[in-house]
C-alpha cells in the first residue's frame, strides 16, 4: 500500500466552484466587509485589496478542505468495499418483494 500522499494523488481534483470554496470565499468577503464596518470606514469601497486578499484565501482553504473531504471519504468507501469483498456471508442480497407484497391491502371505508 502506498503512502497518503500517493493516494491523494490518485483522485481527481474537485471542481474550482464547490460548496467549501464559494462559503469560504464569502466569509472573507464578509470579514473584510464587517473589518470596513467597525472602523467606520465605508464597507464596498475602501480596502479593495483586503477583500480580494480574504477572498482568496477563504477560496484556496475552501478547495483544500474538499480535497481532505474527497480524500476521506474516498478511504471510507475503499475500507467499507474491501469489508465487505472479505466478509459476503454478513451481507447477502435480500429476496425482492413486489409493491403489492409490501403494502397492506386497501379497504375503504364509506
């Protein structure tokens, strides 16, 4: 088995727009905005150079934490796979019911 890093490596990368990033970006954004607001500064125009700094950090810590994410979940699921390859009688397939099988029969009542 190789190391953590290779098997980071062995995902592909997540999109540039996902959820993390795109919180993350506001939040900075917002942090700068509130930053403008408390020193009484006016909070679109001033600082624009600090709202596109915390934006783009929030954003780069956004896509950094999907990547983790990815990651974690993608070793979740080898780990649950390989469980269950190694152990098939816990987890035989079930028989199949009809609808009709599952569902008590319909008497109106008038």
């Amino acid at each position: 088995m190789g190391s953590a890093a290779d098997d980071k490596k062995s995902l592909p990368p997540p999109g540039i727009l996902n959820r993390n990033s795109v919180w993350l970006a506001g939040i900075g954004w917002a942090s700068a905005m509130i930053h403008n607001a408390i020193n009484h500064r006016p909070p679109v125009k001033s600082g624009v150079h600090r709202q596109f700094l915390l934006t783009t950090i929030g954003w780069f810590l956004g896509y950094h934490l999907t990547k983790h994410e990815n990651y974690t979940y993608a070793k979740l699921d080898r780990d649950m796979n390989e469980y269950v390859k190694l152990h098939p009688e816990k987890f035989q397939p079930k028989e199949k019911k009809t609808f009709a099988e599952i569902v008590e029969p319909f008497h109106p009542v008038r």
